[in-house]
C-alpha cells in the first residue's frame, strides 16, 4: 500500500493501481505455492520435496500468466510501480522468514 503511495505521488493514479497490480501477482503467486506446496499428502521426505518443487512451479506459473494478462490487458501500466511493489512483496517474505529465526 506504502508503494501505491509512492507511486501515486510520482506517477499519478496509473502509478498508484500498477503497484497494487504489482503486489496483488505477488501475493497472489506466493498464495498460489502454499496451496500446492503445503499439502498435507506429503508423509515422506521425498514427496514433501516434490511438494516444494510443484509449489514453485506453480508460483511461476501463475506470475507469467499474471503478468502477461497486466500486459496484454493494460498497455499503459506504469512498469516501474508494477515491478517495485512485485518485488517488494518477495522482500516482505524473507524479512518475515528471517525475523522468524
């Protein structure tokens, strides 16, 4: 939200919804591996790594095909906010991730 400020600052209102788009691929790709990757069919060591690998596949997955709807759909979206704010939410994760330890 902090970026679409920003954003909205620099950028106008275009700037402001490309980082929301942004951080929505983001999250909604990170939601995307914990469906797949955080199953519970997993009981051995081999499938919960097989579950890891399918999560990131369909992260990836789902952040091309996310990406290429933003671009194809809308081709006046503000890349930079687009890009920031999706990254930023990968900076969140692993801050969250090392906080934890």
């Amino acid at each position: 939200m902090g970026v679409a400020l920003v954003a909205a600052l620099f950028s106008g209102l275009v700037g402001a919804v490309s980082a929301l788009v942004g951080g929505a691929i983001g999250t909604l790709s990170g939601l995307a591996y914990a469906w797949r990757a955080m199953r519970r069919d997993a009981v051995e060591a081999k499938q919960a790594y097989q579950a890891q690998l399918l999560g990131e596949a369909y992260k990836f997955l789902v952040t091309v095909l996310l990406f290429g709807a933003v671009f194809l759909g809308w081709p006046g979206v503000a890349v930079g906010p687009l890009f920031v704010a999706y990254a930023l939410t990968f900076v969140v994760y692993w801050a969250a991730l090392l906080k934890q330890r």
